[in-house]
C-alpha cells in the first residue's frame, strides 16, 4: 500500500514532522527508524534532561547561534521559532522550565517525558512507526518512491521525507537522488594543548575573553571557559569550535587561543597590579591574589609560566616583569593542537547543501516530493537548545507543507 508519507528517521526532526503532517490533515504516515529504539538522541541529550529549545525568542538574535543555516534559519523561524516549539511543548502536556542561562528543560528534568509527549502524540495521530528497518536504497517511480529497507522490506511512498540526522547512510540515500553533500566536520568539541603550566587548574571555571586564530583568521568569543586535563571547554570554547568547526577540521586542529584572564583591558590590569604592589611590597608575589575572580592555582600556574623566582616579593618586582604579568594576564596565548573531547552536546558540521532546498517547504529543488529535515542538512547550532530547535522547525515546516501540498 502507498504511503502519503514515509519518514526515514525516528529522532527529533522525524516525529516532529511526521506530528505536524498527520495533524495537518494527512492520511497516512510511516517512520522507518534503523535501529531498535526511536528517539535515542532526545533520551540522551541534555546529561537525560533533554535541553529541547532556548529562550532565545528574537530571531535576529536566535540565529546568531547558528554558524551554519543563519540566513535560511531567518524565514523557517518566522514561521515556527523558540516561542512557537516552546508553545507547541506546553499545548501537548509537557510541561518546561527556562533556567538562568535560557535553556529550557521539561519541569521533570526528565528526557523520557519528551519522548513520551512525542510517541503518545504520533500514536494519537495514527502514525506508523517501524523500528529495526533502516533504509538501504530508494527508487523514483511515477507515483513517488520505493523503499527497501533491511529483511527485504518494501515501502511505497507519495512523499518522502530524510531526517537522519548525522548518521552517514542518509547522506549516501539523498546522494543517490541527486543531492550534494558538504562534507560532514565535527562540531562542539573542547581544544587540546601541550601547554604544561595548566595541569594544575584542572577543574576551574571563570569568565573570560578569548579570541582563537586559525591561520591568520580570527574567532572572538566572550563567556565561561574550563580549564580541563588537556586543555579547554565551556560554553565559550564549545561556540568558538563551532564557528571555526570547518576552518580547523581544514587545519588540522592546529590554531593559537588567546586568553583574558580578567576580562580587563591593559591599562586597567596595570593600574590595578601597581596599586596592588605598592600596599603590598613585602608580601611574596606567588602568595598573592591580586584579582578577586582569578582562583589562586590560576595565578601561580601563570606566575610558573613566567618563570619567575617563588621567593620574588612585590617590592622587588621589576617593570618588565609586571609588564610579562600583564600580558600573560590578558592576552595569554595557547597553542592548540588537537581537538579534545566533546562536551555533554555534538553534532555534525556539513550536510545536504542549502542552496538544493526550497526553505519554503523544505523540499528537494532537485526532486519533487522529496524533503529533508534535521541534523542531516547542513544547519547545526551551538550548545543550548538550539540543534533541536532547528530540527523542530524544519520538521515542523516539512510536516505541514507535505499535508497542504495533498
Ligand atoms: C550526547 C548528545 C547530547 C545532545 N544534547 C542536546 C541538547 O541537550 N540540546 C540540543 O538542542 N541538542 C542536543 N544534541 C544534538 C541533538 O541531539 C541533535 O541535533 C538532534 O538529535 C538531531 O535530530 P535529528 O532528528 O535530525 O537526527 P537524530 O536524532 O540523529 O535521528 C536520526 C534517526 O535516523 C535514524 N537513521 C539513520 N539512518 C537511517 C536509515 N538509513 N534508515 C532508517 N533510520 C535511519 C537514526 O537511527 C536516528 O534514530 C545532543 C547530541 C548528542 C550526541
């Protein structure tokens, strides 16, 4: 029997889209998941909290936190944003909670709720879901697509819609319909250094500005970074990897991170260690915490780096040394030289190419009655709740224009 719909894919984006079709009037939709179980990404997302979208409700500031799909995010998002996937949630019986950063959160703190809000929503709908049936070859016919998927299974479908977020069989079935692929880099992963004074600070969080150079091109970033066992994360380096996600995969992970430890500019640092020297001549330098915010190991681990004596005092300080101190404080400079592991969040960088994609619809330009959605197309976001949203939206988007096109 001929599907109106079959949806490759049972995450994020293929129950949201499967929802939105069947409640838009459909008759009938199928989602062919590969595996056992549907929605695996939603249940571990979020450390099992499922951080599902963002408070970030202006557009124009929602899609800075997208490095790639930016400018395609800008119309999708007038249509069904942060406000609407947050509305949509609530109007289905989850209940969420925004914490302090934006991030929002089921109340329950809980990724299952999420997926059974969405599991209980497509069996209300009457869609069907197959599990253990991943899609192997597709097939244009007349009337639209035949689908054969493992144990010999055949599926007929009117329309098709590809939501496999970054698992690579996706990109190889929407090849095999003509698609191009920008070649998928990871994204939102901590920096690696061999720098030895840090070891100790293993562990310290603290805002910072930072500013990371990948052959003479220039990332800034500005927020809180952790100081790990081999080298950086944080939310402020997790978002520099994703804007530079491509650059350095090209690199080779090779790149030079500056650091401001105070978040001060040098005249400011300057008058504050001189002001600090001056009441405090006798006191040892290594002993000191000149600026509230910088944990002590910090300070000694940049003093180490200096390599200045443990028993040198403040009075005897000299000039220059203060001026080493002060660039070693504000502009202090790392060398990168891997990428480390991912943080609690990863997604792939690259995929279906935008400029194949009708925004409007979420339909192929190259294959009528075909349509993408999800991590699978080349959009990701930084951490926070925004790679699901996209996900929501293009699902969304996709769902409702099949069910109208009918
Ligand atoms: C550990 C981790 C934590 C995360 N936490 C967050 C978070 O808190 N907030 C956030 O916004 N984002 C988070 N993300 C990112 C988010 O999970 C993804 O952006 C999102 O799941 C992508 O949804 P999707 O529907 O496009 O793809 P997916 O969720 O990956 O779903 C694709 C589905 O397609 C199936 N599939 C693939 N190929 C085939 C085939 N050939 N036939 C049939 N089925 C197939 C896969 O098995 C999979 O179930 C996290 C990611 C990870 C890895």
């Amino acid at each position: 029997m001929i599907s109106d719909l079959v949806i490759i894919g049972g995450g994020a984006a293929g129950f949201m889209g499967a929802i939105t079709a069947m409640s838009n009037g459909l008759r009938s939709v199928v989602i062919l998941e590969g595996t056992s179980k549907v929605l695996e990404k939603v249940r571990i997302s979020g450390g099992g909290r499922c951080n599902i979208t963002n408070s970030c409700w202006e557009i124009s500031n929602l899609v800075n936190n997208y490095p790639r799909g930016e400018k395609q995010l800008i119309g999708l998002f007038n249509r069904f944003s942060t406000t609407e996937a947050f509305d949509w949630f609530q109007r289905k019986g989850l209940n969420l909670k925004v914490e302090k950063d934006g991030r929002v959160f089921p109340s329950s703190d809980s990724s299952e709720d999420v997926i059974k809000c969405l599991t209980d929503l497509a069996k209300k709908y009457g869609v069907k879901v197959f599990t253990n049936s991943h899609v192997k070859q597709i097939s244009i016919t007349k009337e639209g697509f035949n689908l054969l998927a493992k144990g010999s299974n055949f599926f007929v479908a009117k329309n098709l819609l590809i939501c496999t977020g970054g698992h690579p069989s996706g990109r190889r079935l929407a090849k095999s319909l003509g698609h191009s692929i920008i070649p998928p880099v990871p994204s939102l992963f901590s920096f690696s250094t061999s720098e030895d004074s840090l070891k100790s600070c293993s562990g310290i969080t603290l805002d910072v500005q930072t500013k990371l150079i990948v052959n003479k091109k220039k990332y800034s970033g500005a927020g809180s970074i952790l100081i790990t066992h081999k080298g950086f994360s944080g939310p402020v380096i997790l978002r520099l990897s994703a804007f530079s996600a491509r650059y350095l995969h090209d690199n080779k992970y090779n790149g030079e991170l500056k650091i401001n430890w105070l978040c001060m500019n040098e005249s400011e640092a300057r008058s504050k260690l001189n002001l600090y020297k001056t009441k405090n001549g006798k006191k040892l330098v290594f002993n000191s915490k000149p600026f509230n915010n910088l944990p002590r190991s910090l300070w000694k681990s940049l003093l180490f780096s200096l390599k200045l004596e443990s028993k040198l005092k403040w009075a005897d300080i000299t000039k220059l040394q203060i001026e080493a101190l002060i660039k070693c404080l504000i502009m202090k400079s790392y060398l990168i030289n891997n990428r480390g592991p991912y943080g609690e969040e990863f997604v792939t960088a690259g995929g279906i190419s935008l400029k194949e994609i009708n925004f409007k619809t979420m339909e192929s330009k190259i294959c009528k009655g075909l349509y993408f959605a999800g991590e699978l197309l080349d959009i990701d976001g930084i951490t926070g709740g925004f790679n699901f949203q996209h996900c929501w939206t293009t699902g969304w988007v996709a769902g409702k224009s099949i069910a109208l096109n009918q």
